[in-house]
C-alpha cells in the first residue's frame, strides 16, 4: 500500500481513492474479465485489432497497481478456448501483442518481483508464444511478490473436467481408484491449486455475465461490474472496485453479527447462541 501511494501525489484523484482504501481488507486474489476491446475500437471506427493494442496499457496498469498495493494474486482472462471462432488475422494478432508483451515487460516484472504464469490448455498456443511464456515464468519463478495469472486458451468447464480427470489419474496411481473425489481433491488439481480463490471479480464493458472463468474458484467471491471499456481502464477504476469490495459485508452463506439492540441480537442473547 506505501508503495503505492509513493507515486501519487496529495489530492490527486487516484491519492484520494488510495486514501480511502483500508489496507488490512485488501482482497488476496482479484480475477478480471477483460472486455470490451472491440466496442472500443468499433466507437473509433478503428478496427478490433486496436482495441487489442490499446488494451495492453490497462493490463500494465492492473499488474502495477496491484503489485504497489500488495494484493497476491491478480488473473487475467486473456484468451478464452471460444475466443479461437474470432477471424483468424485477429486471432493470429493477439498471439503477436502476446509475445510482444511478454518480451517487453518482463525485465520490468523481474525487478519488481512479479510473477507470471499461465493457466488454460497452453499446448494449443503457438511454439512462439509458447516458449516465451515457458521463459517468462522460468525467470519469474523465484519472485516473491504478486502473482500474475495468464488465462490462456481458457475454460471453466474444461478446467473441471481436466481436474477430474487429473484426480482420477492419481487416484488410480495410489491404488484408491474407487476412492471418492471430494471438494479438497478436486480443487488440488484445478489450474490454480494451492492459490486463495478470487475474493474480488471484476468484468469491464458492463456485461452481466461470467464467460466460462473461474467457474470452481469464484463461488464465494464479490462480483463487481463496469461500464468501462478495458482499455479505458486505469488506476482509479481498479481502485474504485477495491473500495466497492471493502464496503460489502461478505457472509459466505452465513449471517453478520445482529446490531445491539435489534430483535435478533435479543434472540441470540436469550438462546445463548455464541455471537459472531
């Protein structure tokens, strides 16, 4: 959060939102459905390729401002496995903003402590953008700071049954191959085994919807939705997502602890029910 609000200057809109967010709330993992490119650049009379481009300036905004706030980990919904129905030159151009991406900023997310990893079915992308990926996280992986998920050739639904499949596999290895597959199981063979689920999704473009991503890990996680096209999205809009999430009373299935005085403090009391 310091680190942040180092490179702000007072009274500064982006100071004033850093000001008011509370640092002990701050949630571990925020997912993000970037949306919106076309729409951009359709409003422009550019075409959808620019959008792409211009979008590349919000990610660079996500991953710094979360790495100065201190959040853990931040996933990115880059590429969904439906987004391979886009026209081919489109396709074939987003692999190549990838790569370039990649290439630029990782000296800058290797003296930050970044890392970066990719998640999805990655054997389907491109050697290139293969091999700067696999050269990216190998050279990223001993930072200690945010960590940065790529979705790539992405699917919630493909995620489940890869993770089924991969708990059955070893099931079978360690001779329980009738042994059921409960939650925990299930959930250490899910692309982001071992990481916190996302406490906070954002989707940009104001579209009500989940697009297949994160469908497991998102079950509990507090949905935040902007008229903002993602690559119009900045600081100040990330900011104002982490204030919404710190306003919310998240309950998880369960119950906020009864205001004093109210029926259901009363009733509590007279049970002798614990307080929560």
């Amino acid at each position: 959060m310091r680190a942040l609000l180092e490179i702000l200057k007072p009274g500064e809109p982006d100071w004033e939102l850093a000001q008011a967010i509370d640092p002990t709330r701050l949630p571990s993992h925020v997912a993000i459905i970037m949306d919106g490119n076309g729409r951009w650049a359709n409003r422009r009379n550019l075409p959808r390729v620019a959008g792409h481009r211009a979008g590349v300036d919000a990610v660079r905004a996500s991953v710094e401002t979360c790495a100065r706030l201190g959040i853990p980990v931040l996933t990115l919904y880059a590429f969904s496995t439906e987004n391979w129905k886009r026209p081919r030159g489109e396709v074939d151009t987003l692999w190549r903003l990838l790569d370039h991406y990649v290439s630029q900023e990782l000296p800058n997310l290797i003296e930050h402590g970044i890392r970066l990893r990719a998640i999805g079915r990655i054997e389907a992308l491109p050697a290139q953008v293969r091999r700067r990926l696999a050269e990216a996280e190998r050279r990223t992986a001993h930072n200690r700071g945010l960590l940065v998920n790529l979705a790539l050739n992405y699917s919630g639904r493909r995620e489940i049954v890869d993770a089924v499949n991969a708990a059955l596999e070893a099931a079978g290895r360690g001779g329980r191959k009738d042994a059921p597959i409960d939650e925990e199981l299930l959930a250490a063979h899910l692309y982001t085994a071992g990481l916190p689920d996302p406490d906070l999704l954002i989707r940009t473009s104001g579209e009500m919807r989940i697009s297949n991503f994160l469908l497991w890990q998102i079950a509990y996680a507090e949905l935040y939705v902007t008229e903002t096209l993602w690559p119009d999205f900045r600081r100040c809009h990330l900011l104002e997502a982490i204030l919404e999430y710190q306003r919310r009373d998240r309950r998880f299935g369960g119950l906020s602890r009864p205001a004093a005085g109210s029926p259901d403090a009363e009733l509590t009391e007279a049970v002798g029910l614990p307080k929560r």
